[in-house]
C-alpha cells in the first residue's frame, strides 16, 4: 500500500522521516512517497483531503479535522521559543499593530499565534512565501516580518532585529506550555488498522534518528538552506525532540489552549474532537 507523506523541505523534517527514507526501519510492508512542499500549501491540500499523511499547521487541523485525525508523533512545539516579528530596527510592541507585516500564510499557526497575541483578527499584513519574509524586510517592503522555519536561527546574520519572540510570548502567559505550531495528520478513510501502523512507523523513524543522530543530521543538510552543520543541529533538536516522539501531556493541553483562545475570538470555526492516533 502507497502512503504519501507530505511535509516541508525543511532540515527537521527530513530529520524525522530519514529512517523511513533509507529503509533504516521496517516499513511493515507500506511503501512511503515523500511530497515536500511548504507549510501554507500542505495546509491548503490538507483541505481538500489530497494526501493520506500531510503535516500541517495546527492552526489548520479544525478546518481538516473531518477528514484528518492528529498522529501522536511528528509534533513541531515552540518550547519557550517560536515565530518571531523582526524588523530592520527596534520598535515598541505597542506601535506592532501599527506596521505592515509580511507573513508566511493565513492557516500557518505563526498567524495566529500573531493574532491572539495583537489581540486582533485583522491587522496590516501582506503573505508572501517564508523564505521571502526576510529579504522583504531588509529591502523596506514591509515594516517587519513574521519569521518561521530556519529565520528563526538566522535573522541576526541579516541585521534584523527581533521585535516579539511568540514562543515566548506564549510560554509566560500559559505558564510553560509549548506554542503548537505543526503536526502530521493521517486520513481517516485509512482505516484504524492502517492508521495505527502508519502511526507506529512514523514514529519509530522519529525515534532512530534521535537515537542515530549524527547520520540522520547529515541526510537533514542537504535541506538546511545552507547553514551550518552547528546551526542545522541546533534548528533540529528545537523542533525534533521529546515532544516530537509523543506530545505527552503538555503539549496535548498546549493544543487544547490554543484552538480553546483562537476559537473564543472567533479565529476558528468550532474546535472539533481531538483524537489523536
């Protein structure tokens, strides 16, 4: 049986899946295609049910959640760090709402991590692809950028400034929750059968490359956007860790929290069942 294991072209996501790429762990007979595209299109294909295992925003999962359930593996949490609004200089937070902001799509949950924290559901934002946010901000595009992804390691190489870090944000005000950013989802037409096995397999290749961490970081730079190996682990062992293997219980109620504020301010449709497989 084909499975298509849709995820970004990023250094910790191929971190995750090298295992299964390379045949390091028994696959139980399914045969896994890699489809690498940005967080903002999975979402996008999430909705219309294109792939059996996508990751996605969890700012997406309500929007999905009829044809998706949440694996336990595959978690990317900010813990105590995250997305960040940077700018050319220093600002006031309070002068935020203000400011035209680059952002990396509507359904990322960055965005409404932005959102809860400006305590706003519209504000002067323009989205363009991540890998474009930085640049944008240096050439005066826009007034600052909401950063994702490897920026978030990078920025200060660039001469940009962090205005708000929402990972921290985030941390502070829940009292040491971890920001839900993204997740995979399995299709629920596979099956409980299928869904449980993918859902082991997935997460034994999370698990071999953290026990194998040397070769699986050196198969991950190849989609490190040309930083370095130093970088590249660091980057890693940020959004691949204990709470990637299993969210555990802090980061099931850091999910809950999430969508629960999102929801009060009608950011989201109503939350549906969490089930996570």
């Amino acid at each position: 049986m084909k499975i298509h294991v849709a995820h970004s072209p990023d250094s910790d996501d191929a971190f995750m899946f090298y295992a299964i790429n390379h045949q390091k762990i028994d696959t139980k007979g399914y045969e896994f295609i890699d489809v690498l595209s940005d967080i903002e299109t999975l979402n996008q294909e999430a909705l219309k049910g294109t792939y059996e295992v996508s990751a996605i925003s969890i700012h997406a999962f309500p929007y999905v959640a009829d044809k998706y359930a949440l694996l336990s593996s595959g978690a990317s949490m900010g813990d105590n760090y995250g997305p960040m609004i940077v700018a050319k200089e220093e600002f006031d937070i309070k002068d935020l709402k203000n400011k035209k902001i680059a952002v990396p799509g509507k359904l990322t949950s960055a965005f409404l991590a932005l959102q809860l924290f400006l305590k706003e559901k519209e504000f002067n934002y323009e989205v363009m692809p991540f890998d474009k946010i930085i640049p944008a901000v240096k050439e005066g595009k826009v007034d600052a950028g909401l950063i994702i992804h490897e920026g978030q390691l990078t920025y200060q190489d660039e001469g940009l400034k962090c205005i708000v870090d929402l990972g921290k944000w985030w941390y502070e005000k829940t009292g040491g929750l971890p920001l839900p950013l993204g997740g995979n989802v399995i299709r629920k037409d596979l099956g409980e059968k299928t869904m449980k096995e993918v859902s082991e397999i997935l997460r034994e290749s999370i698990k071999y490359s953290l026990t194998h961490r040397e070769e699986a970081v050196d198969y991950a730079l190849k989609f490190a956007r040309d930083m370095t190996k130093e970088k590249a682990d660091k980057f890693i062992g940020m959004y691949v860790n204990d709470l990637t293997v299993d969210y555990g219980e802090r980061g099931r109620k850091a999910i809950e929290l999430f969508l629960r504020e999102a929801r009060e301010m009608d950011l989201i449709p109503e939350i549906p069942e969490i089930k996570f497989v």
